[in-house]
C-alpha cells in the first residue's frame, strides 16, 4: 500500500474581511443568492435579515428587474428553512418546507427550481427512515422531466438555459444522494445493481458539474466517491480523493468548503490508527469551520474525534478540553444522547489520566441531569455502572455498592441480560463486602452464583468469590479462616465446573490464584506450613500460563519466600528460592519482577544481621 498522503498545508488562521452588507434590500437579497450558488457561509447572515425584513410590518416586495417577483424570495426562504431542519436531523420538517418551497417556485414561474425542491423532498427521509429505500421510477421520472426542462429554457435564452441546466444538475445531485444512501444501507456487500447504479450517477454528477464548470460540484463528487471508498476499506484510495478535493477548492477560490473534506479526512486518518495525523488534519478543518464562521460544521462530531484522537496521541488534557467542547455542542444541537456519549468519554479520559475524582464528578451529573428521552436505559445503566466503579477506585464503597444495587434491580428486568446479571452482582459484592455490609454482601454473592448459572461468567465469579475470602481475613482476622476457606473451595468448584461443561476460564491462572490467596490467608492465621504449602502450589500452577503466567509465578514466590522467611525463620532457603526467582524473572523480560524479588532479599538478609 502506497504510504499516506500528506496532511494539507495549514490554512492562514484569519480569514479575509466579509464584503460589506448592502443596504439596499434589494440588493441584499441578490448578494445572498450569490454567495447561495458557492455555498459561502457568510450566506447565513444575510438570509436571516432578509428573513426578519419580511416578517417586519410594512414590508413591500421591491420592483426590481433582478429580484423576480415575491414567490420567488419565499421560496428562497422555505428552501432555507428546509436547510437548517436538515442540520437540526428533523428531516420531516425539512421535507414539509422542501414542497412548500415548490409550489412558491411553481408560483414564480420557475419550474426547474420547482423540480428541484421537490426532488430533494423525494429523498429527504434516506438514511434516516429505517428500511426507507429510494423510488426509483419517481426519480427517473424526475431527471427525464430535468433534462427537458434544460432543453427548453436552453432555447428561450442564454441565462435561462444555464439556470435550467444548473436545476437539472441539483436534480442529478439529489440522485447521486439517493444512490449513496443505498449503497451504504447495503454495505458490506451491496448487490452489483446498486452499486452500478452509484457509479453511474456520479459519474454523470461529475461530468455535468465539470462541463458546467462548478469546481464545488466536481469536489462534492470527490468527496461521495471518498467516503464509499473509505466505508470499503479502501482507504489509501480515499485519503487522495480528500486531498485532491481539498487542494481543488483551494485553488479555485472556495477555501470555506475545505473544513468538511477535512474532517472526512481526519476520520480517515483515525480509522487507519494515524492519531497524530488525525489529530491535525481535524482541528485543521475546525479552524476552517471557525475561520469561515460556518455554523452548519459538525462540530460535536468533530470535537469528538478530535478527543479519541488525542487520547491515544497520550495528552488527556487535550483530549479531555475536546471532549468537553463536543459535549457542549451537542448541548446546543439538541442532541442529548450524543452529549452523553461525549461525557462517557470524557469520564474515561479523565480517569485513564489520573483524575479519577474528576471522572466520577461528571459521571454523577451525567446520571443526574441527562435527559431520559435522550438516554436509553441501556446507556443509563453503563453510566451507573462506570460511575459505581469510579467510586470503588475511589474507595467510597458505600456509595459504590448503593449504586450496584440500584444497577442490580435496573437490570433486573433485562430478559437479555443474564450476562449483566452476573457481572454486576460479582461487583456489587465485593463493592459491599469493602463497605462492611457483609449481609448484604453475602445476598449479593448468592445473586452472584445463580446469575453465573444462567449465564457463567468463571473467571470474574472466582475473582469475586477469591476477593470476598482476602477481605473476609482483612475484616475478622483468624475468626474468619473458616469463611475464607470455604469461599476460595467454592471459587474452586465454579472453575472445576467450567471446566467440565466447556465454559469459558482461564484455568491456570484461577487454580494458581486460588492457592495464592489461600497462602494469604494461612498466613494471616499463622499457619505458616500450610500457607507456605499453598504458595508452593501457586507457583507450580502459573508455571501452566506460559509466559503470560511468569508475572503471577514471580508474585507468588515473593508470598512463598516472605512465609518461610519471616514466619518460619527459613532465611537461607528463602534467598535461595529468591535468588532462583531472580535468575528466572531476567531470563524470560520481567526486570521489575526481578527488583521487587531482590529487595524482599535484601531485607531479609537485614532482618536476619547478614
């Protein structure tokens, strides 16, 4: 594969001064259409004053040659409004206003532009109507009744023959949209007809735009060809489509169209693992955005994966104030469970960065002010979930496992949540169990155990069930020997179990730690015989684990070696044990291992006066 094109050259951070705004109303409506005709973002401005112009009393449409008569201008408006539904996701609205703006353009006497209101209405609702599927024949229907249209208006004049084949390359457009949106539902192996059916449409998009000589079409083109290219895994293909879409309106004057192939690019760049890249080329299209004062830019999306992209460049500060931003303008948007997301995202940053207290912060108000319509259940409970969790790191246990509890009867009712079921009783356990509810920590652990039975969950049941004997020592002392010991033999018969009907577990690592914490608790009990027998036992069982098992190995020769050194008085063969230990933890890459084996003998040797 060819190596990545380069990101493109940074844009000037100030954009030029905006033209002064006519007075003259007149005047200003044709500015609009103007800067309409190139997407300009600086259109925006003026069609609002043109909007609160006509709303005002006494407004009178003026008599000018240019302006066409007041159909038209409302038509302008409707198509504006339709615009602005379209970037609120409320595609109904915008198909409402899409037809009302036909029959203004029809009142006009401008068909073509009729046709093209109506044809974009006809598409309005794909991609965002499950199962929606284009009408195919309407849309024929649609660009034959174009292509006539151009033909006539092409023999009443000059201006109107170009007007008419600029309608007829909008109708196109909304044809080439149609398309996409098939293509894509279809994905990842649409039928051959659908994807010749996109090919040829923006084949004809494209031609049309060139011969017309609208350098935003030809980009537009590039970009739709980007973006399936991409959606296929073809993404050196789409990276140069973007760059050479981004370098085309560069050159032709349109630098306020750069900010979206941009971000598209960024995408691209972080989907293929390139996060410094990605992280570039989207606060790039950012600056464009903001340069150009274009309020219709993604930005939530954007600011989104500008903070994935940060995450794993590893600076969480960047990634937490973008993450942050994403959540505010999804806020503005409207869209609460995009904000959510955001502030799910951002909990992890903020705790993958080691501010675990920041990170419940957000948690809790996120559990607290997201809006229920905006949220499902589901994303609720992972709130709770991450937010409950965040306390335990934190050590508040009892607002840890009341949280537990709350995600325990939530889930409760799931008919597709067994699996949910185990996992949070396992930590709901244990959450309780630190807290010093042990009665409830024991209902929570026969929840645990019925749970695992519909849907076993061995490795994380034995781990709770293992952390519930430590704590049980930590908590009783010698009077809690019995207990511990029972639960560690039950942790045994969960992963005996899995292993007899074929559920998954990780076997070495659960026997070994079983002896592990057994050892612990002899230990504490000053047991030292058989808590140095259990020990032993652990060793001999990571041994099992490979290489992923030489970590746990060397932890649990430092329990064997701290036992018979210190507790048994065995100084000698406890160095000796250590300085085996040693030799092994270098050989096979553990230095730190090796360290922490060399200290306990180091001091051993202390404590003994050697």
């Amino acid at each position: 594969m060819p190596a990545p094109a380069a990101a493109p050259a940074a844009a000037p951070a100030v954009r030029p001064d905006a033209e002064p705004v006519p007075e003259d109303f007149a005047e200003l409506v044709l500015r609009a259409r103007e800067l309409d005709r190139v997407d300009h973002p600086d259109a925006d401005a003026l069609w609002d004053r043109i909007a609160a112009a006509v709303a005002a009393d006494g407004h009178v449409h003026p008599d000018h040659p240019e302006l066409g008569p007041v159909q038209r201008l409302q038509g302008n408006l409707a198509d504006r409004r339709a615009q602005q539904a379209f970037e609120a996701d409320d595609w109904r609205t915008a198909r409402t206003e899409l037809l009302t703006a036909a029959e203004l353009y029809d009142g006009a006497g401008l068909p073509s532009r009729a046709l093209v209101m109506r044809t974009r209405a006809a598409v309005a609702h794909l991609g965002e109507e499950d199962g929606a599927d284009p009408d195919w024949p309407a849309l024929d229907e649609a660009l034959r009744h174009a292509d006539e249209l151009a033909a006539e208006a092409s023999r009443t004049g000059e201006q109107q023959g170009k007007d008419a084949a600029e309608d007829r390359l909008y109708v196109l457009h909304s044809l080439t949209v149609a398309a996409y949106q098939e293509l894509v539902a279809a994905l990842p192996e649409p039928a051959e007809e659908v994807t010749a059916r996109f090919d040829r449409l923006l084949d004809s998009y494209r031609t049309a735009s060139t011969e017309l000589g609208l350098p935003l079409r030809v980009a537009a083109a590039r970009q739709y060809a980007a973006d399936v290219a991409a959606r296929q895994g073809r993404m050196a293909e789409a990276r140069a489509g973007l760059a050479a879409s981004i370098e085309q309106l560069e050159q032709d004057g349109l630098p306020w169209r750069t900010a979206r192939p941009l971000g598209l690019l960024g995408q691209i760049e972080l989907m293929t693992g390139e996060h410094a890249r990605a992280a570039e080329v989207l606060q790039r299209a950012i600056a464009e955005a903001v340069r150009w004062h274009d309020a219709s830019f993604p930005f939530g999306p954007t600011y989104a994966m500008l903070g994935h992209a940060h995450e794993h460049t590893g600076d969480p500060a960047a990634a937490a104030r973008a993450l942050t931003e994403a959540a505010d303008r999804f806020d503005r948007a409207g869209k609460a469970a995009d904000a959510a997301s955001a502030r799910m995202q951002l909990a992890s940053v903020l705790r993958d960065g080691g501010r675990p207290g920041d990170a419940v912060a957000v948690l809790e108000s996120l559990l607290l002010e997201t809006d229920t319509d905006g949220f499902d259940e589901r994303a609720r409970a992972q709130v709770r979930l991450d937010l409950a969790r965040g306390l335990l790191g934190l050590e508040e246990y009892r607002e840890a496992a009341e949280h537990y509890l709350l995600l325990a009867d939530q889930a409760a009712g799931w008919e597709d949540g067994e699996d949910i079921h185990t996992m949070v009783a396992c930590e709901a356990t244990v959450a309780l169990a630190e807290a010093g509810r042990w009665e409830a920590a024991d209902a929570a652990r026969t929840r645990a155990l019925a749970a695992h039975t519909a849907a076993p969950r061995a490795d994380q049941v034995c781990g709770m069930l293992q952390q519930l004997a430590r704590l049980t020592m930590q908590a009783r002392g010698e009077d809690g020997l019995d207990e511990a010991l029972a639960r560690l033999a039950e942790a045994d018969g969960v992963r005996e179990r899995a292993e007899t009907d074929g559920h998954p577990v990780t076997s070495w690592y659960q026997r070994g730690h079983g002896h592990y914490e057994r050892a612990r608790c002899y230990a504490f009990a000053d047991r030292a015989e058989e808590g140095l027998a259990a020990a032993e036992a652990a060793v001999a069982a990571h041994e099992a684990g490979g290489r992923e098992g030489e970590e746990p190995r060397a932890e649990a020769l430092r329990m064997a070696a701290l036992i018979e050194g210190r507790s048994l008085g065995r100084t000698d063969a406890a160095r000796t044990r250590l300085a085996a230990g040693i030799r092994r933890c270098e050989q096979v890459g553990l230095p730190d291992a090796a360290r922490v084996l060399a200290a306990l003998s180091d001091r051993l040797a202390a404590e003994a006066g050697r």
